[in-house]
C-alpha cells in the first residue's frame, strides 16, 4: 500500500471507528489487569468482525506501533509476531 493518502484509506472502513473506539487504547487512569483485559476482549471481538483487519495489522507492523490492540492483537502480541516473523 501506498503511504498516507491512498495506503490509509482502510482506515475508513475500520469497524473500530466510533464510539467504542476507547476499547483500543488503554485509559489515562491505570487499570486493573481485569479491566485491561475485558476492554482487550471488547476491541479483539470487533476486530474479529473487520474487512480491513489485515491491513490494520500490517500498518501497525510497519509502523511499529508501540500502543492498542490493532488487528486484534495487542502490543505484546505484535511483538511476539515480529519476532517470530524476523527468526
């Protein structure tokens, strides 16, 4: 995909726009191990559902996306999978 301008626009098309896009990203306020993963269960189970989630993951991979689930994984699991890519 092309940069920014044509290469974004799955972003358009994301079922994480809208209101229950806080579910991506964790709080300002700490939160419990319980509450991280319910809200981790929220985001996974509307990526789950997504016609653009391999794009949304492959930007996350490419921009290496420190934060937020993005392609249904969260930021352990994108590590685990580049590193599983780069060995």
């Amino acid at each position: 995909m092309a940069m920014r301008s044509a290469g974004e626009l799955w972003q358009a098309k994301a079922a994480c726009r809208g209101p229950h896009s806080t579910a991506f990203f964790p709080p300002a306020h700490a939160e419990r191990k319980e509450e991280r993963l319910e809200r981790e269960s929220k985001a996974k189970s509307i990526c789950a559902g997504c016609i653009v989630r391999e794009d949304c993951l492959d930007y996350a991979m490419r921009i290496r996306e420190p934060h937020g689930i993005w392609g249904g994984l969260n930021e352990v699991e994108r590590k685990q999978l580049m590193d599983r890519r780069a060995g």
